[in-house]
C-alpha cells in the first residue's frame, strides 16, 4: 500500500478518535446527568424536540392519527396521588356561629321530641345548595337520620344558614352528645374549622325534673289554634296553605327572611285576611322556673311588600288571660330580637298564647316567630 494513503488512514483515525472522546468525556465541566436527572431532561428534551417539530411543520397538534401527552416523571419513592380523600373538597369549609335553640347542657325531659338549630357559616368557596347535607358523625343520633338535606336555599361564601334537625331526647336520665358534619354533592365529607375536619354537636342533659327549655315550635301542632276578624272566630287548621284567606299557622324550613338571611324550621303566622284579622295559638301548659325568658326574633318572609303586624304573647292561668308584651313590627329588612325575663311567672303553671294581628291592610303579612322558646 502506498504510504501516503497510509498515513492519511491514521490521521482519519486519530481525528475521529478526537470527536468522540470530546462527545463523551467531560472536560472540566457539570458531570453529565445520570438516574431521576437524567430521566426529567430526557423528557425535557422531548418535549422540546416534540414541540419544535410543531412549529417547524414536521408535526401538526391534532393531526388524525397523532396524540400529543407530555407526562412528568415521577421520582423513585414519590407518592403518586391517589384521588380526593373524604375532606379533600378545598372549596367546601364551614364555621360554627352560635346554638339558636338548646345550648349545651339544656335540660330535656326523657322521650321528648325537639327541635336542635345552629347557625353555620359557608367559609368556603363552594355554594352550599340543595345537594349538600348534614351527615350524623359519631356519638348518641337522637333519632335523627343518617343524612338530611341542608338547605333547599343557595348559600354563597360569606354567608350564613340556620340549620335545624327534629331529635327526640332517650328515655333513660343522663347526659347525651351527638355530633353531625356537612357532605357535599361528590359525596365528601368535610366539617367546620381551618382544616375541614371539625364536627358540631347538640348535648343535652336528660332528667325527669322541669324542663328548662319550652321549645314552641315543637309544641305549635299542639297548640289550639283560631283565627279571628270581621265579627267571627273559628278554629284554624295547623300547617295549612300560606294563602288561606282565613289565617296561616305552621312551620316553614328553608325559607329566607325579609333581611335576606336563610332559617331553618320557623313559625310562620298570618292573621286573616281583614283589618281586624287575627290568628292565635294557644300552648300546652309550662311551669315557669326562676330566672327563664322567652326569647325569639320576629319578622316576616321575605318579599314581604307592605306587611305590618303586631304581635304579642299572652299567658293564661286557669280561666283568666293576661298581656304579657306585644311588639309592633312593619317589613324594613331587619329582624327585631326578643329577650323578655319571665321572673313575674315564676312557679306558675301557665300556657302561654302567641298572637299576631293585622295592623291595618293584612297583605303581605306572613309574619315568622324565628325559634320562639323559653331559656333561663
């Protein structure tokens, strides 16, 4: 062979052993990227590659046939995400505001039948509608349900609900605590507090001694009811239509109030349909103990136009009547609150009536007691 080709030979073999050991040795430099580095620049580099080719024409997104996925690796030992957890709805929080009716500790007759309201807060970021629902959690059911819707209404972040349950005390004497949180519609349940994760509970002491609480609205279909005005008074059916021209008594839930804000369970009063239009209800009897007041709000349903009433609470003591306080109240978008002491009563076995009258036109008087109850 001619040495000429052969000395040309192993320049070529010199230079391209050059190139190559210049392609993979470092020379001073990073260390090139090995194991979990090395596979995030690999898809890196994919994804530029893949992309480059989209712009350059090589590749068209969307192209029949071709289906861009651009995955990120996952470390060795990193845990892969396994889907919502029963508290993991971030948009659904609640708060706990106060107890409307029996506080903790309120004192139950065995075996009667009441009704539990707190107030909740949505502070979340979820509407709360009518597929959410309250879920018993733990601790004694007092004859509630495993779930019951939470509102029919829409309550927005920010705002706030009454919430009622129908709970019926044990018939054995002792102390009794249930606990209850919130299920949105995928199912979650998620409770109150930062996290999510508190319950709200009703405890009661069950004992065979005066009750301390009088709860009217699980009286109010026991009571006797009348309507009155334009020269005659007849008994008036409990529950009826709110249209009936002849007066309204009954219970209303999921309703708003003439100052926009949701209740829950609600007695809902109108006097017949005249200007001297009245509807009253007389209670079962109470032994009224030192220290208890009759508490409640009153107002009217929402959209409630011009209405104006008044309204009053009555005693009775064997044949005799007596005015206890009447409050006149017209449809301003507020609530009036009602804290009257009862100490005049005390150890009298009474039954206490509440009336609401027409204060002039009787339209658009759907008036509420909101939770009207005696407390000490």
């Amino acid at each position: 062979m001619d040495w000429k080709w052969t000395r040309l030979g192993g320049i070529i073999l010199i230079l391209l052993f050059s190139v190559l050991a210049g392609c993979n040795f470092p020379r001073g430099g990073t260390p090139p990227p090995s194991g979990p580095q090395l596979i995030f620049t690999y898809a890196a580099q994919t994804l530029q590659a893949q992309q480059t080719l989209a712009v350059s024409g090589g590749v068209t997104p969307g192209t029949p046939g071709f289906t861009q996925v651009f995955t990120t690796p996952t470390l060795p030992g990193t845990p892969v995400p396994t889907g919502l957890t029963p508290t993991a709805g971030i948009c659904d929080r609640g708060a706990f505001v106060e107890d409307i009716t029996y506080p903790d500790n309120s004192l139950v007759q065995p075996g009667v039948e009441f009704v539990k309201t707190w107030r909740l807060e949505n502070t979340g970021s979820c509407t709360w509608d009518a597929r959410y629902a309250i879920v018993f959690d733990h601790g004694e059911s007092l004859g509630s349900p495993a779930f019951s819707p939470l509102t029919s209404l829409s309550i927005p972040p920010g705002q706030t609900v009454d919430v009622s349950l129908a709970l019926k005390a044990p018939t054995d004497p002792g102390t009794y605590q249930g606990f209850w949180k919130l299920r949105n519609p995928a199912g979650q349940i998620f409770g109150l507090g930062e996290n999510a994760e508190k319950d709200f509970w009703t405890k009661i002491e069950v004992g065979t001694g005066q009750t301390y609480t009088y709860d009217f609205l699980v009286q109010a279909p026991d009571a006797s009811w009348t309507s009155s005005g334009g020269g005659s008074e007849e008994p008036l059916t409990f529950g009826g239509s709110d249209d009936d021209p002849d007066g309204v008594a009954k219970l209303k839930e999921d309703i708003t109030l003439e100052n926009g804000k949701p209740a829950g369970v609600t007695l809902v009063m109108a006097p017949r349909q005249t200007e001297d239009g009245k509807v009253s209800g007389v209670f079962p009897k109470y032994t009224v103990r030192e220290g208890d007041a009759f508490k409640t709000k009153l107002g009217f349903l929402e959209h409630c136009g011009s209405g104006q009433v008044l309204y009053q609470l009555w005693y009775k003591e064997g044949n005799s009547q007596a005015l206890l306080q009447e409050w006149r109240k017209a449809c301003d978008g507020h609530l009036e609150l009602v804290d009257l002491d009862l100490s005049s009563l005390s150890g009298k076995t009474v039954q206490f009536v509440l009336s609401v009258l027409a204060d002039g036109s009787p339209d658009d008087d759907l008036a509420i007691f909101g939770s009207p109850r005696i407390e000490p």
